[in-house]
C-alpha cells in the first residue's frame, strides 16, 4: 500500500510539472524553439538515420535536415501540450498525458513517412542520379585522378549529392586514404548499389597507372549495367502505368454499359 502510495505520488508531481511546463510555454516563459535547440543532442538519439538524405532528395540543398528536424519536434511538443490543455477541462490523468504525447509523435513521425512515400514514388528518378553521375566521373578519370575528377565533376553534380562529395574531397584532403570518406558517402546516400559503386572507385583510385585502363573499363561496365537497370525500370513503371489506365478505362466502361442495360430494363418494366 505504501510503494502504491509513493508511485502515486509520483504520478501526481510528474502531471503537475508537464501542466507547469505548459503554462510556461504558452505564456512564453520557456522558448520553445529554444528548448528544443538546447535540447538537440536527446532529441538526435530517436533521429531516422535516412532523414537527411530523404530531405536532400525531397527539397535539394536548399533545405537544413537539421532545422526541418527541429520542426517536427517543436510540432510534436506543441500538439501534445495543446492536447493536455484540453485534457485539462475533461480530467487530466497520466493515460491521458500518454495519449497526448502517443498522438504527438504520430505527427512527428508523419512527415518522415511523407518523405519516405516521396521517395518511394521516385525512387527510380533518385537512383537514375548516381549512374549518370558516375559517367561523368568516368570520363574525367581518363585525364585526371579519382581525387580530382571529383573534384572537378563537383559543377555538374545533381543538387542532391553536392554535400557528401565536398565531405567526400574535404577527408581525401585531409590526408583520409583510406575507403572510409567513400563509405561514408555511400552510407550518406543509399540509392541502389552506391556501395559497390563507392568501393569500385576506391579500388580505381588505388590502382597503378598500368593498370588504370583495365579497371576503368570494369567501373564502365558497371555503371552501364546500372543505366541498364534504371532504364528498365522506368519502362517497367510506365507499362505499369499504362495496364492501370486501361484497367481503369475498361472498368469505366464496363460499368458505363451496366448502367445503360439498367436503364433500358427499367424503361422497358415502365412501358
């Protein structure tokens, strides 16, 4: 009875410190925006690890991961204090605290399932991006080094890679010689077989001048193997598109016809 007691009281100071809190924020005594900034490094530890590069792919450079980060978990503390409030003038109780911070986090979680969606539904536009980069990259390789052909190719770039390339040459300049910078930007970026693509490069820039013409004819092959498979895909998705338009008209007009055979029946019931 008395741990019973103890654990109710704790219930108790816990729903009074998040209705003290929310007085707080709504009367600005708290800054939210600087709550939650102060705050970033345990709002990181639930932070979707593909999150920056489905906003990459999303908005381009144009957008902050970070800032659109924080957003969510501004708008996910909002709606759960809003939510308290009302719970306020119905009975506050901890299962409601619960199902107002559950609902919460639901909105938060929304706009990473959007982007998610987005990329899916663009998936083959996204990962189209890195063979045909890759080419350009192949051809820069004939005149100049790996390092350099980056770095050269860097103009031309898709928006969407600009950021991991320039981490990608900053840690080769930095004296980084290992697979690592390369990894990294393929972890960065997870459009289809940007792995192996990362180590063939690697190995390319590793390789012996002897050798350079072997190797680079192998990393061609498998950047043409992978324009191959992007452009199959593409047809796929347009025939796909194509049988559902004409599922949909013959469905139309199968129930088009229906109708008219009803109507002509009931017609010939009123006659």
């Amino acid at each position: 009875m008395q741990m019973w007691g103890l654990s109710n009281m704790y219930i108790e100071i816990l729903i009074i410190g998040i209705i003290i809190f929310t007085i707080m924020v709504a009367s600005g005594a708290i800054n939210l925006n600087k709550f939650v900034i102060d705050n970033e490094a345990l709002f990181r530890k639930i932070k979707e690890s593909d999150w920056d590069f489905l906003v990459k792919a999303r908005y381009g450079n144009n957008s902050s991961p970070d800032v659109l980060y924080n957003k969510r978990v501004k708008e996910w503390i909002l709606i759960s204090l809003i939510l308290i409030v009302v719970f306020l003038f119905t009975g506050i109780s901890i299962v409601k605290i619960v199902i107002a911070f559950a609902i919460g986090y639901g909105a938060f979680k929304l706009k990473y399932l959007d982007l998610k969606s987005y990329y899916k539904r663009h998936i083959q536009i996204i990962d189209a991006m890195l063979p045909h980069y890759l080419k350009n990259i192949e051809i820069l390789i004939q005149h100049y080094t790996v390092p350099v052909a980056i770095g050269k190719s860097m103009e031309e770039a898709p928006e969407i890679f600009k950021d991991g390339l320039q981490d990608l040459i900053d840690a080769i300049n930095s004296g980084d010689g290992s697979i690592n910078p390369y990894m990294d930007f393929a972890k960065k970026y997870p459009v289809r077989d940007s792995m192996r693509m990362m180590r063939l490069l690697y190995r390319l820039s590793l390789g012996r001048q002897e050798n350079k013409q072997e190797q680079l004819v192998a990393f061609s092959k498998s950047i043409s193997s992978l324009q191959q498979k992007a452009r199959e895909t593409k047809y796929k998705l347009r025939l796909e598109k194509m049988e559902g338009m004409t599922m949909k008209m013959l469905i139309t007009t199968g129930i088009g016809v229906m109708i008219l055979l009803i109507l002509a029946v009931l017609q010939m019931i009123d006659i």
